[in-house]
C-alpha cells in the first residue's frame, strides 16, 4: 500500500480518481469541494479551475455510472451536477452572511477563514455590484468569499439567485468543456495525452487564475 503524500490534497487529480472499497468517488468528492468552497467556507486552497478542466478530461470515467450513453450527453450531465453543487454552496455562504454578518467580522483567523479575505471580497463586491458573483466564480477564494459577502449586505435574494445560477452554470460548463474537449483536439490533431501532462496543466491554470489577484494583493502591500 502506497503511504499517502499530503502535498495530493492540492493535486485535482487526486480527488478525481478517489476510490472507496474499489469504487470510483470521484464524481462525489468533486461536487462536494464545489459546494464546500462556498457553502462551509473549505476549499478555497484548492485548485477549483483546475479541477473542473481536470473533470473534463477524466469525464468519461466520472460519469461511468451514470453514463446516459452518449459522450456529449456525459459531458452536459456532469456540467450541470457541478452546476447544482455550485449554485446550492452559494445558496449556503449568502445565507450563513446574512444570519452571522457581525459574527464573521469578529471571528478569529483559522485555516479555513481569513478575515483578510471577507474584507477583499466586501471591496470586490462594492466595485462589481450583483455582477461580483458572476465575476468571483472564475477567481480563488474570491468566489468562496463573494456569497457570504452578498449575505452580510442583504443583497436582494432573487437579484442574487440570478447572478448565482448564472455564474455557477459559466463556471462550470465553460471550465469542463474546454477540458473535455482541448483534450480530444489534442489527442486527435497532435496524438498528445493531456492525461500524461496534468502537472503543467495543473500549473498552468493556477498561474492563470491566481496570477491577477496576487498581483493584486502585491500590489495593495506595496502602495500601503
């Protein structure tokens, strides 16, 4: 038996190809990292974009067991349960802001809650307005962040739901599409397996959609 190495727990691969008794869970564990991101607050160290480019290329063997017969038809199912997952997480982070506003800015940092990170999202949200939630989908710890922040400023629920479905379903459709599909172009035009290169795909993305908000941060620590 392999010892396990806690550096997997930000490798997306991981998570895909989770087992339990012999039994694929992966499709389970990563609608779960979904809804934890931003309903429990978890999951906001993980690579989410990443993952769901990762969901799209290991598409065929998360939906296995719910397979509707037809590899397009895989994809939109998988699509739209990240979908849910995200909708619903955001549904549980506006509601935990906007019963514990006050609470969350007088709660001591732990690893799973920065306060730094609710007052960046709370600028975030007043520069962007109700499109913040759409917006935050696509940046880290932003979009963990973004509902809560919508909560504690008593966003109007049917404005907030509509931006929420609308991200959550960009996100998700748009991430595991282009990894399903880059991949099949790969493999079809240059024979190239994107399996056999997820560690600089893994890079690659997070340099993508980390890069501008570190930059960001670097910056406000400069100036200040």
């Amino acid at each position: 038996m392999n010892s396990f190495d806690w550096t997997q727990l930000i490798n997306p691969e991981f998570y895909i190809l989770m087992e339990f008794g012999g039994i694929k869970i992966g499709l389970i564990v990563i609608l779960f990292i979904i809804f934890a991101e931003t309903g429990l607050f978890a999951g906001f160290f993980l690579p989410g974009d990443s993952l769901l480019f990762l969901a799209g290329i290991y598409s065929e063997l998360l939906t296995k067991q719910i397979s509707l017969g037809n590899d397009f038809a895989n994809v939109i199912l998988l699509s739209t349960l990240v979908s849910l997952a995200g909708i619903f997480g955001n549904m549980v982070g506006y509601w935990f802001g906007f019963k514990g506003g006050s609470y969350l800015y007088n709660k001591e940092d732990t690893f799973w809650f920065k306060e730094k990170y609710l007052l960046q999202s709370r600028d975030f949200f007043e520069k962007y307005g109700g499109k913040a939630i759409i917006f935050a989908r696509f940046l880290p710890i932003f979009r963990t962040f973004a509902p809560i922040v919508a909560g504690i400023a008593a966003m109007n629920k049917k404005k907030f739901m509509l931006n929420n479905i609308i991200g959550s379903i960009l996100w998700s459709f748009s991430m595991i599409l282009s990894g399903h599909y880059l991949s099949a172009l790969f493999l079809e035009k240059f024979n190239i397996d994107l399996k056999s290169h997820i560690e600089y795909i893994v890079i690659g993305i997070v340099l993508i959609t980390t890069g501008p908000v570190l930059f960001k941060l670097l910056k406000k620590t400069v100036v200040k």
